[in-house]
C-alpha cells in the first residue's frame, strides 16, 4: 500500500514537472500554424519565399527594438494588403504571436 501510494507521488511529481515543459502557449500555436510557411520556424526568414518578400528576420536588430505596437501595427496592416491572412488573426492572437516571436529573439 504504501510503495503504490509512493509511486503514485512520483508519477504525480514527474507530470507536473514536465507538464509545462510540453505546454505550448497559443501565440506558439498560431505562429506555427499562420506565420511560420513565411517567417521560418526560427523567425529567421533565410527561405527563398521570405527572401524574395523582404521578410526580415525577427532577430534582425530592428525587429528586436521594434515597440509591440509597431509589430501589431505591422501586421494588421499586413493582413489588410494579404487576402489570405484577411480574417484569420485576431487581436489577442496577434499579441499572443508576438509574445511568442520575443521568445524567438532570445
């Protein structure tokens, strides 16, 4: 009884250790679904599509001094020019996303 109760501890200790460590925020979760066919995985823009859009990296050090409300801006603005963005991130995605993206900068 009480090796399975210790073991039971351990299983539980071990789960919520790791548990946050598995967890994605939803900015990650939008960025990889609506932003990383362009951006890169990493945010660097190095494929031949972002080249040729001018996408800057987001390690680029304009990007890592740009205020949020630039970003938010930037993008909003992208998504009125880009029809297939048009409708797909809201505001609160789109501030989740670029919390993701200062991760990346790191």
């Amino acid at each position: 009884m009480i090796q399975g109760f210790r073991t039971a501890c351990v299983i539980l200790l071990a789960a919520s250790i790791a548990g946050p460590a598995f967890a994605q925020t939803p900015g990650a979760d939008t960025y990889k679904a609506k932003c990383a066919m362009c951006h890169g995985a990493d945010g660097l823009a190095t494929s031949t599509m972002a080249k040729n859009m001018k996408i800057l990296s987001f390690k680029d050090p304009a990007m890592v001094k740009a205020p949020n409300a630039q970003l938010i801006a930037s993008t909003k603005k992208r998504q009125r020019h880009n029809e297939r963005l048009q409708r797909k991130l809201t505001d609160d995605q789109i501030k989740d996303v670029i919390s993701y993206i200062r991760t990346l900068q790191k």
